[in-house]
C-alpha cells in the first residue's frame, strides 16, 4: 500500500480514498482540482465537492459502493470548486479495504474542455438542423460516392421530387458533361474540407435543367459525408437571357435606325445629324452597360469548365426529340481571356438558336478547333436554309454575331442554299492564352 501511496503523490489524476462519509486520503492532484488544501478536504464529507444539484445521489452511491453494492463503476460528475466554479470530471470507483474497514478509492479526471466541445458541438447540430428543416434554402447532406443521404424538402421541390421518390442520387442528378467538375470538387473536399462555390446544373423530374449556384463542405475533415447548399439561378439567368436577347437585340436596331437616318440626312442638316450621332453614342453605351449585366448575370460554366466543355454542354441543353445537337471538339482548347470565351459561346448560342428558330432542322453540328493560330467556330445544320443574298435587314442576330467576330479580330461567314442547310463560320486570332484562375 506504500508503493501505491508513492505513486499516487506524483499522478496527475485526482487520486482519493473515502470510507464512511470522510476522506481517508487525497492526493496533490486532488487538492490542486478542488482548489482545496489537503487539510480541508480531510475534515469534509466526500459528496460536499460535489455540484449541489448532484450530491445526493453521490452520497448514496458512495455508501452503496462500500457497502458492496453493485453501482456503475465509470460516471461524468460536476465537482464545485473552492472558488465556486464548475468542472466536469470523468469518476471512477471502486470498493477496497482501509485499515480492515470497508473503503472506496477513487479517480478523477478533469474533462471540462471535453464537455464544452460536446455542448458546443450538440448547440451547432442543432442550428444546423433548424436551417435544414426551415427549407428557407435548399440543403441535401450526401456523401462523396453519389448518395443523397437527407435532402430537405425545398431541394426536392426545387427539382420536382418528393419523399416518395427516395433514395436519390446526386450523380444520377448531375448531367454528364458536369461530372468532371463534381470530381475535382471531390479532390478539393478532401484536400481542404471545404469546396470553392461553383455553378452547376441539376436535372429536374421533368427532364429540363435547373442552373444552380453549390457550396459544399465535409461534416467531418477526412470523412466521407458532406453538407450542400443549393441556390437556384433559374431567375437570375432568365434575366439575363431577356438583356441580351431582347433588350440589347431591339436597342441594338434602334441604332442601326439612327445611323440610317444619319446617313440619309448627310450634310443637308449637320446640327441634326450631329444630334444623332450623340443620341446613337449615348445608345450604344446603354446597349454595353446592359451586356455587360448580362454577362455577370449570366457566367455560365465558362468560368468552371471552359469554351470546349461548355459548348458541350450548351448542344446537349438544346438538343430535342426533333432536333439533334452535338458539338464536337477534337483536341482540348486552351483558356482565353474573358471577352474571348464569352463571345465565341454567344456566336455558338446565337447559331444555334437561329438554326432552331428558322431552319427547323433535324439536326446541328458545332465543331470548335483552335489550329494555325486562329480559333474557328462552325455551326453546320441539315435545315431548310435560305439564300444569304436576300437576308433581311432586320437579322439582328448575323448582326450581333458579326459586330463580335470584328471587336476580336475575326470575321463570320454564312453559307447557305435554299433546302440544303446553313453553315455559320466563325474564326478569330487565338492571341494570348489565359491561365489565370477561374
């Protein structure tokens, strides 16, 4: 028992023998936890270092546990310091004889910090939970191998689900040409535990695609389940689409009615036609103001995947029953600045759309190569086509594509025959790549 006694002097666990109601022995560690001298804690009763609400059922178990009763061995106690404060200890109990009487000796461990991470924790969970039921913001906690473990019901109305459509999958809910971006956001989760925020689309119930704005985080670094918040962008797009395609398109003509009123006035009435010429500069700096909101409205995948990868994408959105849309880029292109990417997807939208619009085509071909210094653009479709000669003044949409092709250097070609398709050529220097992140 002396070699115990040794060995307990210099623990730094709370080392203690009670027998009856009094201490029969404490340790330093003891006195240093409680804030009490050794002294003191010999002339107190065991359970009066114990938080008040918890003393009595500390006294009855420390009689019983003497007494040979079979009580809990391992039991969270909060002791009542000297100063009055709180700790969270880790007990542990057992009966021994002291001096040919029955005793307990006992063990104690400070584990408060333990205990303020576990409150702290179990007050985060439950934020957590209260966003995740609140279905103010669509939330799906999933793991990295596709399962969607617990969507809330905002994330399934955003995409036409309901419970009884359980279990889904995000990958299944992921069209393919995203799938390379949801692996490298995977590798980031795992790198750092948290995933850049990214823009990505989702298939809905119906089948049509749902534009989406994505932060994802692990719930545990290291682990495998992860927690995704989910903004839909269907209006924000919407809205730039009506910039660009109407407000910008029917101001674009406003101009052009300006400058051909302009010319025709000559220099018959030089006020009026500078008047003009004002009015016609003051239209176009609202026609690039709006363009330009559009363009932050509307960044696309350009910025994630790229001009290759993104026309992917855009044939397969546009792709129908009636009509079939594919895009086809043999070798990878290089990044290019913004203005570059930018406008060569909007020639290819604005192709395509034309094509679906007035050739009623059964199917589209966009091929996109960057070969001899220059990028070349070619969206061929199998449609009724017209002959280029009588284009109408009013084809604001050849127009836009052309006014782009020259702001880059480049220039747009139309070759089409009445019952034999169109062909829209589009090539421009490929200048400098960008490498710069996106």
């Amino acid at each position: 028992m002396a070699d115990f006694y040794a060995l307990a002097e210099v623990m730094e666990v709370a080392v203690f023998v009670v027998q009856g109601a009094e201490f029969r022995y404490v340790n330093p560690a003891a006195a240093r936890m409680t804030g009490y001298t050794r002294d003191e804690l010999l002339r107190m009763k065991f359970w009066e270092v114990v938080h008040p609400d918890e003393r009595a059922l500390v006294r009855e178990r420390g009689f019983a546990r003497q007494a040979g009763v079979d009580v809990p061995q391992h039991l969270p106690y909060r002791l009542y310091t000297k100063a009055g404060e709180t700790l969270w200890v880790a007990f542990s109990g057992t009966r021994i004889d002291h001096e040919g009487e029955p005793a307990m000796l006992g063990t104690a461990i400070d584990i408060s910090r333990h205990k303020q991470v576990e409150e702290a924790l179990r007050r985060s969970e439950g934020r957590l939970r209260r966003l995740v039921d609140s279905n103010v913001l669509a939330v799906l906690i999933s793991d990295l191998n596709g399962r969607i473990l617990e969507p809330n019901d905002a994330f399934l109305s955003m995409l036409g689900y309901t419970r009884a459509d359980l279990p889904l999958r995000w990958d299944e809910l992921t069209p393919r040409e995203w799938l390379p971006l949801a692996e490298h956001t995977i590798g980031e989760l795992r790198n750092t535990g948290v995933a850049t925020p990214f823009e990505k689309e989702y298939l809905h119930h119906d089948g049509h695609r749902v534009p989406v704005l994505i932060g994802v985080a692990l719930l545990e670094h290291g682990g495998d389940e992860c927690i995704t918040f989910v903004i839909d962008l269907t209006k924000r797009k919407r809205l730039g689409f009506d910039l660009h395609d109407n407000v910008c398109q029917e101001l674009t003509g406003v101009g052009m009615l300006l400058a051909s009123v302009r010319h025709r006035l000559g220099a018959r009435q030089t006020s009026l036609a500078t008047d003009l010429v004002r009015a016609g500069d003051f239209l176009a700096e609202i026609v690039e103001h709006l363009r330009l909101m559009a363009r932050e409205l509307r960044p696309l995948q350009l910025r994630d995947l790229g001009l290759g990868e993104s026309l992917t994408a855009l044939a397969a959105r546009m792709s129908s029953p009636k009509t079939s849309v594919t895009a086809h880029v043999p070798a990878p292109i290089p990044r290019f600045g913004d203005d570059v990417e930018l406008s060569v997807y909007r020639v290819a939208q604005e192709a395509l759309a034309n094509a679906l619009r007035h050739g009623h085509p059964r199917s589209i071909v966009v091929t996109l190569v960057a070969v001899d210094g220059r990028l070349r653009l070619e969206v061929r479709d199998d449609g009724c086509g017209f002959d280029p000669a009588l284009r109408p003044r009013d084809a604001l949409g050849l127009t836009g594509m052309e006014e782009r092709a020259l702001a880059l250097g480049g220039r747009v070609v139309v070759t089409s025959t009445p019952g034999a398709g169109t062909t829209i050529a589009f090539d421009c220097p490929l200048g400098r790549t960008s490498d710069a992140p996106r």
